[in-house]
C-alpha cells in the first residue's frame, strides 16, 4: 500500500520524526510522535507501568497479563519484528521510489535519508506516553527480505485509541502481505493492549489503502475535505476504524 497512514507522530510521515509510515497507504504511512523511549530493538514491547496502570482502570476486557509481547510476531508467511540497522538497504528500496512516496509526506528518499529514517524506527519499540508509535519490520522468511513496515500509534492511554499505519513495497502488493500484517497489528491492539477504538486514515485518493481497511473490516467514519496544501493541491483525508466490540467478527474471518 501507498498511504495507510497513522497520525502525524510517528517516524514516517511527521516533521518530528525522520521514519517513513505516516497515513494508511498502499506503501503505506504511518506517524510516530517521535516522542518514544527507545529500548534496543530486539526487546519485548516495553509498557510503562502507569500506562497498564491506566489500561487496568480503564474498563472490563483488558488483558493486563498479555502486555508484555515477545518480538518476533509470526503469521501465516510473515514475521513482525523491531528495525535493525542492517535493514536500511531494503528499506531504501521501497522508500526511493516515487510510486511508494506519492501520498506520503516526504519525497522519495535517500540513502543517508533512509539509514536515519531506519535508525529511528529501530527506537520505536515502546509505548509509554500518548504519541507513541511501535514499529516492526515486515519480513519474508524465505528471504530475510523487509518488505515494508507497519505502525501502531498509542493516540490515548485514557480513551485507549491507537491508529494503524503500513507501508510496502510495489513488488510485494497483490499478494495479500500488506492485509496480513495489518491483521497483526490489530490483534495485537485489541488483543494484548486492550485497546477501544483503533483507526485508520488515508489520502482520498488512495483506492490501494482505503480498500486494504475495508478489507480488514474497518468502518469508513469521514471523509475530510481540504485538510491540508499537500504536494500542490489541496489534501481530502478518508479516516476509518473499529471498535474492540467489532474485533471479532473481524479476527473469525481470519
């Protein structure tokens, strides 16, 4: 996907951070708040203890004794796991592209661009504070390839809000990797952290990441008008989500 983009905090697509995934996109976007702790990259999920704090307070159905995740996370064909370093050269090969950048907020980007952008992401393994963003390598296993990124952004500890982001490379849409991934994420945002409300957000023009949402069972709440001069017009924005109460019917079709 190009644009599946999360809010303006994480790595990706944010002017406080350097990382690449901002908004819901067939590359895929998806912000980070450039605000997280960093841990060493190969860790477990770190959560502050007054966040499980606030999630414990924060209503029935959250498993508090799941928070602590140990990376990697294997699906069908994939593995999720924190940025290294060494992935840069792959990473440079979706995010040099001027397909893969079209609905992102940064051009695209080069070497020394994509190894600071790969540096930050490797960082963004924890989510202590509203404006945290985890991000994880998507990996195919009979290559070792990284092909593409997903995001998970904490928007509010209190009200338990995330939003998804992804992006992947061109070569590898069309095989259902991208929807596989973000199926990932999801559980890991209703099933481990407890979350409430997870969302999605796209340019309107990026049929690629509405209709990766839609497959994943995401509601389309608005469709935002002008938000922003992006790229020499004006930006219209989809914005998607679902629900905890949704999540099931969602996870049953899996």
């Amino acid at each position: 996907m190009k644009d599946v983009s999360p809010s303006p905090h994480c790595s990706t697509g944010s002017p406080r951070s350097t990382s690449p995934a901002t908004r819901a996109n067939s590359a895929g976007e998806a912000p980070c708040s450039g605000s997280c702790r960093h841990s060493p990259c190969d860790s477990p999920l770190r959560l502050s203890s007054s966040f499980m704090g606030r999630l414990r307070r924060g209503g029935p159905g959250l498993q508090s004794h799941m928070l602590r995740i140990d990376f990697p996370i294997a699906t069908a064909r994939l593995v999720l796991r924190p940025f290294r370093p060494e992935d840069a050269e792959d990473v440079c090969d979706y995010q040099g592209r001027f397909d893969v950048a079209r609905f992102m907020r940064w051009e695209p980007r080069g070497p020394e661009e994509v190894r600071v952008a790969v540096e930050q992401m490797a960082r963004e393994t924890e989510l202590a504070s509203d404006g945290d963003c985890l991000s994880l390598a998507v990996v195919e296993p009979g290559t070792g390839t990284v092909v593409g990124q997903v995001e998970l952004v904490l928007l509010s500890a209190e009200h338990r809000q995330g939003e998804l982001g992804c992006v992947f490379h061109p070569a590898h849409q069309g095989k259902g990797f991208a929807t596989e991934a973000a199926f990932a994420v999801l559980r890991l945002g209703f099933d481990a952290l407890g979350l409430h409300r997870v969302i999605g957000r796209c340019h309107a023009d990026n049929a690629a990441s509405a209709g990766l949402l839609e497959r994943l069972g995401m509601r389309r709440e608005a469709r935002f008008i002008g938000t922003e001069f992006f790229k020499g017009a004006w930006r219209d924005d989809l914005v998607y989500a679902m629900l905890r109460r949704e999540w099931p019917a969602s996870a049953a079709r899996r």
